[in-house]
C-alpha cells in the first residue's frame, strides 16, 4: 500500500466500532446513547446544584465542579464519532480532525487525574486542619490549583499533535476504536515513531502516573492522620467523607490499567475486547462520577431531592 509522502496530503483515518457485530450497530447504539445521555444530564445537574446553592459554595464542592466540567468535555469529545460510527456507519474522519479530537481526549483525561489528586488534597486539609480549612483552600488558591490543572494538561498534550503530523502514514488507516487516541495513532505510521512514542510515554509518567503516586500518599496522609483521632465515631465519620471519592478515583483509574493491560498483554484478545475496553474507559467516569456524587453526598442529594418536589409541587 503506498505511503503519504507529501506534507500536502493527508492520509484517511477509519474508525472501528465492534468488529463482526455492524448489523447490530443500531441494538448497540442503544445502551451507549443512554450513558451518554445520563452522564451529561448527570454532570450539569451537579452543576446547576452547586451553582445554585449558596451553602454548596465551599471549595470540595468548587472540586466537584472541575471535575464535573471535565466529564462533559470528555463526553462532549467522544461523542460525534461514537455515534457517526454507530448510527450512521460513517467511519472516515479527517487527519486534522482526529488529531483534534486525540489531543482533547488526553487533556480532559489528564485533568481528571489532577482534580481526582486535588480532591485527596482537600479531604486531608478537612481532616487534618479542620479550623484552617477555610483560610488554606480559599477561593484565590483554588482558581490557582484549577488554572495549574489546565495548564499542565494543555501543555503536556500540545506536542503530541505537531509529533505525530511528522509522521509518515499509508493512505488508508483503519484505527482500533471509534474515536483517535494517541497510542492507536502510533501504531498506524510507517516511519520511526521512536520520539512519539517515548514523548507519550513521558506525558503520561508525569501525569497519571505522578498523580497516582501523590494520590496514595495522600490517602497514606489521610489514613495516619484518622488513626490519630481518638473517638471512634470521629473516625468513621471523618473517614466517610472520603468514600465518594475514593469511589472517583477506583473508577478512573481501574479502566485505564484494565486498557493499558489488554493493549499490552491482549494481543490475543478478539478486537471487541479492545473496543470495550476503551468505551468503558472513557465511558463509565462520566457516568459513575455524577452517581456516586449523588447517592453518598448528603448536601448534594438533598438538594436535589429538594428541587424535584418543588418541580413536582
């Protein structure tokens, strides 16, 4: 197959859906169209909630906004060619275009990391300054943490793009999902991917992997500075506060090293395991996040419990 040479070309990406299962895209399209549905509904009712309440305006809840803001963009950015590939079998997509939506994939996914590490940050200020906790996290410090979030991710991705259009492809690619990810780009060039590939490897050391490493020993933190509570029911309580996102972080983090293993060790795997595993990586954050956030926060549940029966009334 010949390979783009001239930089005035572009070479064609093919996105894949479930391989062997194309006649069922419509039966499948179902269920993906409802976890986009309530993941979106779900993180701008979160959202308008905190908006709208004024005793919500304290700065866990101003982190529970970032990371609600996050999930939209990753759902809003998968979207298009998930049901482009789904509903109408529309499998071709732009070079420009899929570099676009890859590099916004990776910011978002890196940024939930940081507001999933500073949320742990903000559990072990209220457990361990509780009195402070106010005059630590207060607003300038936390448009300062969230600009810091933003900027490290945008800057860490930006490179990737410029790397990969150096590249040499074939003129027909076909890609392993229904949406670009930097890692699937790679595997499609026909020249030296050396310096993408160790650039790649490096952003996502600096990012999730340090954000991981700071992550447990936060809750190392948290976890020494609980056993030093005398009063039992203080410690229950104290560490409840931490369930929901202890609940954020294992549903981040579990899909990611699920896909990370079945791209490494999988190669055996039917392609629709490969595919799963990326919908459910991308998928099930923005869905669970919102959920969790719900059911086990008492101040946000009640709230909108609140507002569905005066929408009722």
């Amino acid at each position: 197959m010949s390979v783009i040479n001239d930089s005035s070309l572009y070479p064609r990406f093919l996105l894949t859906g479930f391989p062997g299962l194309e006649t069922r895209y419509g039966l499948i399209s179902i269920p993906i169209f409802l976890v986009y549905a309530t993941s979106i509904a779900g993180n701008i009712t979160i959202l308008f909630i905190i908006r709208t309440e004024s005793s919500l305006h304290q700065p866990m809840y101003y982190f529970l906004s970032m990371l609600a803001l996050t999930d939209l963009g990753l759902s809003t950015t998968t979207l298009p060619t998930m049901f482009s590939v789904f509903w109408f079998q529309a499998r071709e997509i732009p070079f420009n275009a899929c570099l676009v939506q890859m590099y916004f994939i990776h910011v978002f996914s890196i940024i939930e990391s940081a507001v999933l590490l500073a949320m742990a940050f903000d559990r072990f200020v209220a457990i361990r300054e509780p009195l402070r906790y106010a005059a630590i996290l207060t607003n300038t410090v936390i448009v300062g943490i969230g600009l810091t979030i933003a900027g490290r991710a945008l800057a860490l991705v930006f490179p990737a793009s410029f790397l990969l259009k150096r590249l040499q492809y074939r003129v027909i690619n076909i890609l392993s999902y229904p949406f670009c990810l930097h890692q699937d780009l790679i595997k499609t060039t026909v020249s030296s991917r050396w310096v993408s590939s160790i650039y790649g490897l490096m952003v996502v050391i600096f990012s999730m992997g340090l954000d991981s490493l700071l992550l447990l020993l936060s809750y190392i933190l948290i976890l020494g500075t609980v056993l030093s509570i005398a009063s039992k029911a203080e410690r229950i309580k104290a560490l409840n506060t931490c369930i929901s996102h202890i609940c954020a972080v294992l549903t981040f983090y579990t899909p990611m090293i699920g896909l990370s293993m079945i791209r490494r060790y999988g190669q055996n795997a039917s392609p629709i395991v490969h595919v799963l595993m990326a919908n459910v990586y991308l998928l099930v954050p923005p869905l669970m996040n919102p959920i969790v956030y719900s059911v086990k926060t008492k101040q946000i549940r009640d709230r909108i419990l609140r507002k569905l029966k005066k929408h009722k009334v």
